[in-house]
C-alpha cells in the first residue's frame, strides 16, 4: 500500500512495508514512537519538492478546495505507471479525482488518518531531503501566506479600512451631535438668548470658550469665530439677558466639554480627508458615481469591495433598506425604490416623482463600476466618469418633464415618421384649416329654410273658426249686462 503524504516542502510518497499493521489501529502509535521503529513500518518511495511558496500556496489551495496541483499532477504521472496498489490519501474528495485522472484506487480510512499522524509525528526523520530548521521556515511562510490568500488580503486594496473609517465617521458624527447638545442646554440657562443668535454649533463652542461668563462678553473678541453683525447682536442680549448665575466650578465644565467639542471635530474632519484618500485609490469609479460617504457606506454594508462586485444592481439599489423590503414582502406593500444610494447627489437632483427611476439607473451603473474597481489591475476612472455622465443626461431629461419613452427606441414608432407627407399629396389643402364648427352650419340651414318660407304665400284662414271665436265674445258681452 502506498501513502500520499503532503507536507510545507513538498509532496512524499510512502510505501508501507507491512500491510498487517493497519489491523491494530489502535496500537499503531507505538510503531512511531522513534525514527527506528518507524522506517520499518513506511519508507519514502518519491519526493516532489517545491520551488518557491508561490508553489506551495498554489498546492496548499488546490488541496483545501479537494483538486490536484501541477506538482501532483507531475508525481502521479510518473507513479502511476509502476503503481499497482492501493493508495492513502487524507481526503476521499481528493481520492476520487486521481482515481478518476490516472486510475489508481485511493483510500481515506481511519486506519490511513492514524498512519499519516504517525508519518507527521516522525517527518524530519523519514524525509531526509529536508532539514528540520528548512521544514520550520517553509512551514511559517506557506502559513502566513495561506492567511493572507483565505482573508484576501492585499496591501493595494485594504477596502477593511474603509469600512472601519467609515464605522468610526458615523460614530462621530453622533456623538459629536450628543455633545453640541449637551452643551447648548447647559450653557443655556446661563445665558439662553445665544442659542438662537449662533446657530453653527462649532462656533457656539467657540465663542463660549473665549467668553466664558456672559459679563465678560462685551470686552471679548469674536472675530475669529462670528461674523460683525452676529457679534454686535450677542454683546447687546448679553446686556438684557434673562439667563441665572453660575459658578465658576460650573462654566469650568462647560469649558471642558467646548474642548472636547473642538477636538473631536477636528478629528472627525481629518478622518473624512483619510476616507477621501483610501477611497480615491481603492474604489475610485464607485467614488465618481455616488460620492466617498455614500461608497464607503456600500461597501461596509456589503462586507467588502468584492462582495459588493457580486452583487447584482437590484440588491446595490436597496442596500440599507432590507427591513423595509421584507416588511412590504409580509404585508404585500410596495417594496422600496432606493437604499443608500437615496443619499447620493444625483438621486437628490430630480424630483421626488423620477427618484426611484434614477435609483435605478443609478445602481445599474454603480454595480458596473464596482465590478470595475474590484476586478481591475489599473485604477482609472473612466468607467465612472463615462457612466455618471449618462446617468447626469438621464436625470436632465426627467427633469424637463419628457420623462417618457424615447422615440424610435423600438418599442413605439418614431414620431417623425408618423408627420411625414404622403408622397401623393401632391399640393395644400387650404379647407382643412377651417374652424367653423358643425352647430353654425346647421344655423345656416335653418335661416334659408326660413328664407323659403316667407316667400311662400300663407294659406286663407278657416272661417269657421273665426265664427266661433264671434259667437263667443257676444255671449260674454251678454253674461256682462
């Protein structure tokens, strides 16, 4: 029986001397106890070596995903030939593969696992090819080079920066929002007409730093934070104010709580500079389409700048919104138009009518873009730049308000055919340009009718009727008198 053992500097083949010691598996330990015992149960037969670890990963990756590499496939060819036996191997996925490539019978038995953890406890002495320090080295780099291939690990294309700034941005800005909070109910019952004479929040912190207690605020000096008429209006309310007295252990805090506003600011805008920069070299065409935030907030959604790759357009356009996906899914609502990408500046330039149309189109090419981004070996813009270009043409056109179908497009017939002149319209017709409308016409009619009538002589009147009408008006004439 012979034995495929894979080891850091090479692939070994072992041939086993005597087939009976697999009977006693639970025994077979004790043959490997030292390196004499042991090379009279297996003997090394062949020995492929690698040549660098640009070999060995290519081996160590093909083995996990149950596949040949190069390097085995050159050693089985040349063993297949004299092979004649069974063969060990540590996976049955593996086994198949070579059965079914060079027609050797393979095993991954019990007994095999306990023979090769044997052979692995006695390596440095049956391979003699190797030293036991060059094992050790081999060893660590083909380690840490598997790590870096299973975290796709890559020092061009870290995108899990990108996900923790981004992280850490939206953080911030939420505790950023909590301080300025803070601070200005605080300071507010010292002085609460300031709240609605500055409305920036960093420049309230300012100038509550360079003033201190409201007294002082007529001999303080805010132009380096408030414009002239701000800073004339807050001298003045200082003068009227309504707010109550603090102590000096109180505006001492708020002081502090100021600086820490301040500094986190800063902080805050240095990481967006950080952001801007990764994300201009990681994903540039997904920066063009929809901006650094809103592609730094794609990207930490879906994991990674290859997991977004994947993704098709319609899952890129409702990134963000998935509680409200399966929510209109169980109440059977309409689902969701737009996700993250709501945020970006070209959805934000057309109206609330055509929005979820340029989502649409907006996800379709952001999806090209990073697909781009992810697959590509050369950073050029030139996909996004193109692509935003259609999409801006797109957004002018729904906000003219022809936001139907383009003619000619193949759906609807172009329009222009349909105003083309027959070519048996030989000159212009100038009755078709009448307004007259059909009751003017019948009024016509109607007054020659009459026309007709007057003409016509009118027929004597019935004379026993008029008798009638005499014997009628003598009687009344009686019945008066």
């Amino acid at each position: 029986m012979l034995v495929l053992f894979e080891t850091p500097a090479g692939y070994a083949i072992f041939k086993l001397v005597d087939d009976k010691k697999l009977r006693k598996v639970d025994d077979l330990y004790k043959c490997f106890e030292d390196p004499e015992t042991a090379s009279q149960v297996v003997k090394l037969k062949h020995f492929h070596k690698f040549e660098d670890t640009t070999e060995a990963l290519a081996s160590a990756t093909a083995l996990v995903e149950g596949k040949m590499s190069k390097g085995m496939k050159k050693l089985l060819k040349k063993v297949s030939a004299d092979v004649q036996e069974e063969m060990g191997v540590a996976d049955a996925k593996l086994g198949a593969v070579i059965k079914e490539k060079f027609g050797i019978s393979c095993t991954a038995s019990r007994e095999v696992q306990e023979l090769m953890r044997g052979i692995r406890h006695q390596m440095s002495s049956l391979v003699t090819a190797i030293s036991e320090e060059d094992m050790k080295r081999m060893s660590l780099g083909l380690a840490h080079s598997l790590s870096r291939y299973k975290l796709k690990f890559s020092p061009d294309k870290v995108d899990t920066m990108i996900v923790q700034a981004i992280s850490l941005l939206d953080d911030l800005d939420k505790e950023l929002n909590n301080y300025v909070m803070r601070c200005r109910e605080w300071y507010g019952w010292h002085f609460p007409e300031m709240g609605k004479i500055v409305t920036d929040n960093m420049a309230f912190a300012k100038a509550v730093k360079l003033m201190g207690i409201r007294s002082a605020c007529a001999e303080t000096d805010f132009s380096s934070c408030l414009p002239e008429e701000v800073e004339e209006e807050l001298k003045k309310s200082a003068e009227i104010s309504m707010g109550t007295e603090i102590s000096e252990e109180d505006i001492t805090n708020i002081l502090q709580l100021c600086d820490q506003i301040l500094e986190i600011s800063e902080y805050r805008a240095q990481l967006y500079d950080y952001l801007k920069n990764r994300m201009q070299a990681i994903a540039p065409n997904v920066t063009v389409m929809v901006g650094e935030l809103v592609g730094a907030r794609l990207i930490a959604h879906a994991g990674s700048l290859i997991n977004l790759a994947k993704h098709p357009a319609s899952t890129v356009q409702i990134l963000g919104a998935e509680k409200a996906l399966f929510r209109a899914l169980k109440k059977k609502h309409n689902t969701p138009k737009y996700g993250l990408l709501y945020h970006a500046s070209l959805v934000g330039q057309c109206g609330a009518k055509h929005k979820g149309k340029i989502a649409r189109v907006l996800a379709a090419k952001t999806a090209l873009a990073s697909r781009v981004d992810a697959l590509s070996e050369e950073a050029r813009t030139d996909v996004g730049v193109e692509h935003r270009a259609m999409v801006e043409r797109r957004v002018a056109f729904c906000n003219d308000g022809n936001a139907h179908t383009l003619s000619g497009s193949g759906k609807a017939r172009p329009k222009a055919d349909a105003a083309e002149v027959k070519p048996d319209a030989t000159s212009y017709n100038p009755a078709t340009d009448s307004t007259l409308s059909t009751p003017k016409k019948k009024k016509r009619k109607r007054d020659a009718v009459d026309e007709e009538d007057a003409a016509t002589p009118a027929p004597e009147a019935d004379t026993s009727s008029a008798k009638k009408k005499k014997k009628k008006k003598v009687k009344r004439e009686e019945d008066e008198d």
